[in-house]
C-alpha cells in the first residue's frame, strides 16, 4: 500500500488440519470404522454408533477449518454518487461468488422501511400485500415517496384497488417519523459479521473519516482494503444528467439525484493540492464549476416546484427567513449563488483570481485509488481482486 497507510493485517495464522490422515469424507468413514473391532454389519448399534461418530468427527473437522480460517476482505468503496461505485459492486460481486454486498443507500432503504413497518405495520401490511409478497425495500420507499412513479403492483388488482393502495401510501408518507439511526456503525457490523465468517463484503460510503472513526472503536483488526473512487468533474455532471433520463424513463425515482448534492460530495472528498507528493487527479477550472453547478441547481428547483408545489413553497418560506428578501427571483439567485459559492470554496477557489486549481484527494489513506473515467468496472474488479493491501 502507498503513503498513508496504517498497517497490513494478513491471515489470522496458518491453516492446520486437526485430522491430517482425512482427506475426504470416505478417509473419514474409513478410520471411524477402524476405531471399532466389532464388524458394524453384524450389529445395528455399533452401525449407529459409527454414523454418530462419524457425524461428530466431521462436524468437528469443520468448526475447527471456520476458527483457523482468515477473516474475509472487506472492501470499501469511498467515492460520490454517481462516480460509477454500484457498477464496481456488481461486477465483483460476479467476480467473487459467496461475496456480500453492502452499502449506505441500500442500508438506509431497510432502515427506512423497517422503521415503517414498526410505526404503521397494519398500513405496510396492506401495501406489501398490494405489491406482492417478493416486494423489494425500493418499490415500498417508491410507492410511499415518489406518487408520481406508479409502482408495479399486482396484475390482479383494479384501478380502485390501485386507487386504495394509493391513499395508504400517502397515509404512511404523512405519519411516519424517521429515527436517526448511526448507519455508519450498522454497516460496519454487517461487513464485520461476514468477515468474522470468511465471507468478503463490499460496500460503499462517502464518510471516510467516520468510517474509520467506527473501525477504531471496534478494536479488533480487520482486513479493510479502502478504495477511493473518483470521476472527473464534468464527467460526473453528464453522467448525472443520463442517470436521471433513465431513471425517469425506466420509473425507477431512487436513482434520480436532484440537485448539487453529488458535487458537495466532491468537495468533500477532494480538494486542492497541498504537497508537492500529492496526486493531482484533474486540474479543476471555476468556469467548469460554476456552469455544471448552476445547471444543476436551476433544474432541481424548476423540478420541485412542477413536482412539489407545496415542497417549493415551503423552500421559498425558508429563503425569506434566511436572506429577508421578498422577491421570489432574488431568492432563488441568492440561494443559488451562496451554494456554488460554497463548493468553489471547498474545492480551493478561494479567491475570485483563482481560475483552476489542481484536485487532490483529502484522505491519504487509501489503498487503490480508481479514475472511472479511465477504467470499467470490469477492468477495476481485476485491479481489487490483485491488490493485497489492507489497512
């Protein structure tokens, strides 16, 4: 692993075989029987006493192979959305059968629906009925936040059965009460379950230093391959741009991300050079900033208020409050104007004379650092799976 990194943590000691003369199940039955002088064919009890032991042997043979095993590879994927992690997670998890996914969206999602089903179980009982029995977390959220997507339900049920499971939804969507969980540390129990196993995890996060924060208040060791995921500035702006297309075109509302929210995540993740060693991963310029920052702006708000008339208000009330502004044209530009005003700052352009600035990531930490824009998925699970650098 390059610089920053912490330690390396291997196999917990070298496999021994507490029965090195068995080497398969027919070796196994073979001394088991030797162990008894009586012929087993002659009696019906030492046969049942050869079966008992050979069962106990192998059972033994197995739990002694799970406690000498290593500990499975978690692999985290630090990276914004939309950076390409997810393609990077299906493909190892073709590559590596037997592996675990994780994951802070699909982790919130269960938390979420979970915590619906215990504040209004007779309302998600009737909504899980309407779906089917397979319904996933998505289509529950889908059909509790996102009315404007019509989620599969069953081909059985008529316009006015649809048009009851409608009002349930909304009935969830107004009563429900989220209840802030710490994510962070039921994602790192989920990997480290699996680890403690022998099973791989791969998961995804963007809070890098809680991450590792939780890591060391699990005071054990644990083999954590960090891999930072990065994609270009504008790159990441038109793969937003087609991520939604198809998110609206395929009903699938989850995948859409409205908004400048993937790039504040840039800004938190990357920032300017501050060493002379530091990798330089692009050269940033404030007009590429400021013209995909706005853009992105401008279509979430205009969205919201075609989409959410009373979300839009309610965005407008709290602008008043803020900026003591009564023009709703003057709002929109002062809000907008302070976000990009932020992001440009976090990224290095502090002073209106800085025109480019030379990004880099903040944490140093990482074992593999992979530019999506250079490498596929396909080509960036061959580069984890010969890595061997953990942290």
């Amino acid at each position: 692993m390059g610089e920053g990194n912490v330690r390396g943590y291997g196999s917990i000691g070298p496999k021994q075989d507490p029965f090195p003369g068995i080497v398969s199940r027919s070796d196994s039955r073979a001394l088991v029987l030797h162990s008894f002088s009586v012929n087993p064919a002659g009696s019906v009890f030492v046969a049942t006493m050869n079966a008992l032991f050979r069962h106990s042997m192998e059972l033994q043979r197995e739990e002694y192979r799970r406690f000498v095993s290593p500990m499975g590879r978690m692999v985290l994927l630090a990276g914004t959305s939309t950076a390409g992690k997810s393609s990077i997670i299906s493909r190892y998890l073709e590559e590596v059968p037997g592996s675990a996914e994780g994951g802070i969206d699909r982790s919130g999602r269960h938390i979420v629906v979970s915590q619906m089903e215990e504040q209004l179980p007779t309302e998600m009982l009737l909504l899980q009925e309407a779906l089917g029995p397979n319904a996933s977390d998505v289509a529950l959220m889908n059909a509790v936040f996102s009315p404007d997507f019509r989620p599969p339900y069953r081909d059985d049920y008529s316009f006015r059965d649809i048009q009851e499971a409608q009002q349930v939804a909304q009935r969830v969507r107004k009563r429900y009460v989220f209840h802030n969980v710490d994510i962070d540390k039921v994602l790192l129990e989920e990997a480290l379950c699996n680890s403690l196993q022998g099973k791989q995890t791969i998961f995804d996060h963007v809070e890098v230093d809680e991450i590792f924060r939780k890591v060391l208040q699990f005071h054990v060791q644990l083999p954590l391959l960090f891999v930072l995921v990065y994609c270009p500035f504008h790159k990441l702006s038109q793969r937003m741009d087609k991520r939604n297309s198809d998110a609206i075109a395929s009903g699938n509302p989850h995948e859409i991300r409205e908004g400048v929210f993937p790039f504040e995540q840039v800004a938190k993740l990357f920032g300017p050079k501050e060493r002379e060693e530091d990798i330089v991963l692009e050269t940033l310029s404030r007009k590429t900033v400021v013209s995909d920052c706005r853009r992105h702006f401008r279509a979430d708000v205009k969205e919201m208020k075609r989409k959410s008339p009373d979300e839009y208000r309610e965005l407008l009330g709290g602008l008043e409050g803020k900026y003591h502004l009564g023009d709703e044209r003057k709002l929109l530009q002062r809000e907008e104007d302070e976000v990009v005003g932020e992001i440009l700052k976090s990224l290095g352009f502090t002073s209106d004379l800085i025109q480019t600035v030379e990004i880099s990531p903040r944490s140093k930490i990482h074992g593999v650092l992979l530019d999506t824009s250079r490498v596929n998925p396909e080509q960036s699970v061959r580069i984890l799976l010969h890595d061997k650098s953990e942290t």
